[in-house]
C-alpha cells in the first residue's frame, strides 16, 4: 500500500510538472509573430517609395524575420525586402548573395540561401523593390 501511494504522488506529481511545461507562459511573454515583430521594428516610420536597390548595403545591418522581411538598415531609414515568397524566409538560412561589381544591393541580383548549422543549400530567393521607411520626426523636434 505504501509502495502504491508513492508511486500515485510520483505520477501526480509528473502530471503537474507537464502540465506547467505546456503552459503559455503568462509572465515571460509571447513570442511576437514575424508581422508584429516587423510592426514594432518599423514603429514612428513612414514608408517611402518602392527602389530597386540599396546602395552600400554591405555596410547596413540585415535583420531576418521569419515568415515576413528581411530588413536592411540602422538609424533614420530602413528598408524592409519582403520577397516574391516571404513564407519561405528563415532565420535559419543564410544568404548567399553573388554580386558583380557594384556595391548595391538589387530586385534582380541572384541570391541562394544555405542552413545556417549544415551548410546544405535550402532554396533560393527572389527579391522585390525594397521599401524604404523613414524616422517621422515629431513637429516639437522640428522646432527645436
């Protein structure tokens, strides 16, 4: 009987423990989908036109969003690229961009991608225009 009673608490007791592993976690917050990761990313800008390349984009930090942008950029002007299938962008992959000469960065410039822990080749990417998105400056800041 004692032997049954501690095997019950040990198998309550697993219960729970699993059941606490499988809840949300309330305190630590949700993980952010990849469109309110980019929305809170592009907060207090504006979009821009669409352009067909970036200059220098070498020198511009490349944040990967899964399932929505890759976004090039850091201070008053970012630019979002969203892919002809933004599904398909991992943050797992790496970019491998083949350039011929120029710096910039463009809609039609042959890009693969490759694992980023394997190093096998995983798909291909297609680019549109890229966005630009500008720092709003508050008229209090203009003014000043």
């Amino acid at each position: 009987m004692v032997r049954s009673l501690k095997v019950l608490t040990l198998t309550a007791a697993s219960a729970a423990g699993l059941a606490l592993l499988g809840a949300p976690p309330a305190m630590a917050g949700e993980k952010l989908k990849g469109e309110e990761k980019l929305e809170k990313i592009l907060e207090g800008r504006v979009a821009g036109e669409p352009v067909r390349c970036i200059r220098r984009f070498a020198e511009r930090r490349m944040r990967t969003i899964d399932d929505t942008a890759y976004v090039y950029g850091s201070g008053k002007t970012l630019y979002v690229q969203r892919t002809t299938r933004p599904k398909d962008i991992d943050d797992d992959d790496i970019l491998v961009i083949r350039k011929f000469g120029n710096t910039n960065l463009c809609r039609l410039d042959q890009i693969t991608t490759v694992d980023r822990f394997s190093g096998f080749f995983t798909g291909a990417v297609f680019f549109e225009d890229f966005v630009p998105y500008t720092r709003v400056e508050d008229a209090e800041e203009a003014d000043s």
